[in-house]
C-alpha cells in the first residue's frame, strides 16, 4: 500500500489546498493531511478549529485522514508509514523554496520521496495569509474557503 503525506498549517484551509488534496488522495492508497507547524508563520487559528476544518472538507475522501503534526515532516511521514511527500507548487518561488525543502528531507531520510503537484491557475494566485487579511478588512471570500470555514468564520464575527 503506497501511503503519503501531505503536510501544511492551512491557516485557513482554502480551495488550493483542497484540490492538492482530492488530486493526491487519486494517486496514493491512502493520503494523511498533517497540521505542521511552521516557526516562521504565525498562526491566526488554532490547530483544533484546523483540524475541524480540514476532516470537515475532506469528508467525502475515504482515503484521506489528517491529524496534527509535532515536529519535523519527516518524522510526521514516519509516523504513518508514508513513503511520499506531496508538496503544492503556485509559483516560481514556491519552486524555489519547494526544492529546498525537498533537499533537505532527503538529507533526513532518503526513503521519503518528494512529490509535487502544480497549483490549478484559478488556485494559483493567492494564499492563507491573502485569505486573511481580505477577511479581516470585510471582503468575500467565499470564492477561496470551503463552506464549513465560512460559515464558522462569520459564526466567530458575530
């Protein structure tokens, strides 16, 4: 059984991710989403609100579990058997960033292979932290986040 992993804070869950997740949950038995953390990111919700988010939007995926992740990718992917680490990639920075980090995963463990799916285009354009803020400032955007973040997004306005 070929098992991957799929790692990031979804600082909210948006679209982008969601389509990494249903494309990448067709090419492996079994696909777990891990909550990681990032110390160069401050988080704006918490791992628990994520959690719900992502088994809420994931929900019609059988083969698709997520949990949260406590130190390294590697060890996350150990953790679970995962022999693949599937990776998102927007732009030419993410590249960039994208191939380090690959690198450097080898480095750790040469038994996990990186994978990476190009972004969709109508995906490609924006981030979490864009999600945020045009949120933050009263914006629309349904057009990004699944429904069950909207919803409790505007629950938490209230």
């Amino acid at each position: 059984m070929k098992i991957a992993a799929f790692c990031g804070t979804f600082d909210p869950v948006t679209y982008g991710h969601l389509d990494i997740i249903e494309r990448a949950s067709k090419l492996f038995d079994e696909l777990v989403v891990f909550i990681s953390p990032n110390s160069d990111k401050n988080n704006e919700f918490t791992e628990a609100r994520r959690l719900a988010w992502l088994n809420a939007s994931t929900k019609h995926l059988s083969n698709v579990t997520c949990k949260i992740q406590s130190g390294l990718v590697v060890e996350a992917c150990k953790s679970v058997n995962a022999t693949v680490l599937v990776r998102g990639i927007r732009n030419g920075v993410d590249c960039t960033y994208e191939q380090n980090m690959a690198f450097m995963n080898a480095r750790l463990d040469e038994n996990i292979e990186t994978v990476c799916l190009f972004t969709r285009p109508e995906y490609s354009l924006y981030s979490s932290s864009n999600v945020r803020e045009l949120f933050k400032y009263g914006q629309n955007i349904s057009g990004f986040v699944p429904a069950c973040v909207l919803e409790d997004l505007k629950k938490g306005e209230e």
